[in-house]
C-alpha cells in the first residue's frame, strides 16, 4: 500500500484549476468547485490502494499550494483555489 495516490490527487487539483480559470470570464464555478471536491473525497474514502487520510492531506496541501503559486493578476483563480480548500474536510 502507497502512502498516497500522486496522480490522482494531480488530476483532481487539476480538475479545480480548470475551474478556476473560467472565473476568469466571469462564470461562477462555486457549486461546481464543491461538488468536485465532495466527489474526490467520497473518492479518497474508498480507495484501497493508499491510506485515505493521507491521500486527503495531500490533496489539501495541493489546493492551498496551487492558491499561493498563482499570479497576483489572476485573484478569481487564486480565490477558486482558496474555495476548494475551505469546502474540503480537514479529516475523512
């Protein structure tokens, strides 16, 4: 058993980041940014291949990560990640 799961939690940080960027039209993603986050989690519950705290601490840690590294002209983007990561549990 791996201790988490890398490429997934990359797709699923990538899945909010291509939410994030269409705040940048002006479309609200909220309700999409948190029913994706709720549907990675449930996810992260019944994974058998790593430990699902684990894989849910490395998703959070993903999120505020991509929120910090993005550009101060992008603060919808930055906001989006900031969004998943309040809407993500802190424990399975």
């Amino acid at each position: 058993m791996s201790d988490f799961e890398q490429g997934l939690i990359n797709e699923y940080r990538g899945e909010i980041g291509i939410l994030a960027v269409k705040t940048s039209t002006g479309e609200d993603v909220a309700e999409r940014v948190k029913k994706s986050v709720i549907r990675h989690c449930e996810h992260f519950r019944i994974i058998k291949s790593s430990q699902p705290q684990r894989n849910l601490e490395a998703y959070r840690s993903a999120l505020n990560f991509a929120g910090i590294q993005t550009h101060e002209t992008q603060p919808q983007v930055r906001q989006t990640f900031e969004y998943a990561l309040s809407v993500c549990p802190a424990e399975l």
